[in-house]
C-alpha cells in the first residue's frame, strides 16, 4: 500500500478543526448534549469498566467534546485523582466545565490538545481514554505514540470507536495488529484496551500489550 499523502492528511486535519469547533457544531451540542449522554450511556460504561479506574488514578481523556466520559471518570478517581479532559477547540470545553460546575466536579481541569501534539510531559497519567474521537484522528500512529509517550509504563489506554465509521482502516488494521488487544463489542462500537510496556513507549508506541 501507498503510503499516506501528507497534503490529504493536513486537509483532513484542517476540515476536522473547523467542524468541530464551529459555532454550529458547539451550538448543536450545547442543545443535545443531555440526549446525546443518554444515547451514549452504554459506550461510557464500558470505557469507565476498561478503564480500571480507582481513587487517586491521574487521568488524560481525549476528544471529550462536553464532557463525557471525562466527569464520570473525576468521580471514580475522587478524591485525590485528578482528570484532564481535553478537546480541539474551547467551544465545547465551555460547555464542559459549566456542568461540572453544576455538578460540584472539582477535581478536573480543561484543555485545549490535539493528539497528535499531547502538551504533557512522558509518563504523565495512569489512564488514557478516549470515546469516539480515535477514529478522527488524522495521522493516527502519530496519536498514538503520544498517547503512549504521556502514560506512564504499565499505564492503560481505553478507547471507543464507531464502527460505521473507517477513516484511516489501514492504519487500524497495522494497530490492531501490533497489539494484544481486550476487545468486546458494546454498542455499536467495539472497545480496545491496550496496556503500555515501557521499551514500547519510548520504541514510538509500536508494540502494546
């Protein structure tokens, strides 16, 4: 297989930046936010389950949109853990930190990060996770070998995917591959768990386990 055009990918990431963080995009989910929760309950469940979680945990989530499944996490790793929820632009990081003002979440805080450019020192966070966003990542090894980077050794990545969706399958494929993965399938997605071995992180996030 040919390898992946930069120019495409950096009209990928481009295109993926102004939709997201768009005025309608954030709008439309400042209105659904409550229904869209809901329909996603499952997906949030499954990654929380993943996850491992337990108090005093030090957690990164990515793409966490208006806030889910990063405030359900800040209640699992209360009350010495701390989460840090991230997503592209402020719109819907906004609306994020307002409801967990509402609901008394303290121990998050709210980032502005792409993947591809984590802006946290190695070794960083006990769990990385991230719900429905991997599948728009637009160089996705690139992603990943800073996911990798920003976890600590033996750390665990949780993440959802729809399965709809395939943007960048070849390089799902590789991944899945390279990797011992614990897959189920809840939802209409299928949940990947990989564990960090430390020579791998710092190989560039090529072998999993």
């Amino acid at each position: 297989m040919n390898a992946p055009d930069p120019a495409k990918i950096q009209k990928f990431r481009e295109n993926l930046h102004q939709e997201w963080t768009g005025d309608r995009t954030v709008a439309a989910w400042r209105r659904w936010h409550a229904q869209i929760a809901t329909f996603t309950h499952g997906a949030t469940e499954a990654i929380l389950e993943a996850a491992h979680l337990r108090p005093g945990m030090r957690v990164l989530d990515l793409a966490s949109g208006v806030g889910d499944p990063a405030l359900s996490i800040a209640s699992e790793v209360a009350p010495s853990g701390r989460v840090t929820a991230t997503d592209l632009g402020p719109g819907m990081i906004s609306l994020a930190e307002e409801l967990a003002r509402k609901k008394g979440i303290t121990n998050i805080e709210f980032r502005e990060a792409s993947a591809e450019s984590l802006p946290f020192s190695g070794e960083s966070f006990d769990v990385l996770t991230c719900r429905f966003g991997i599948m728009f990542f637009p160089d996705l090894p690139k992603a990943l070998r800073e996911c990798f980077r920003v976890l600590k050794p033996g750390g665990r990545l949780g993440q959802e995917r729809a399965a709809l969706l395939h943007h960048h399958g070849r390089h799902r494929s590789e991944t899945r591959s390279s990797a011992s993965a614990a897959t189920r399938s809840r939802w209409p997605e299928s949940l990947h768990v990989w564990r960090a071995r430390p020579a791998a992180a710092r190989a560039g996030g090529r072998r999993f386990q």
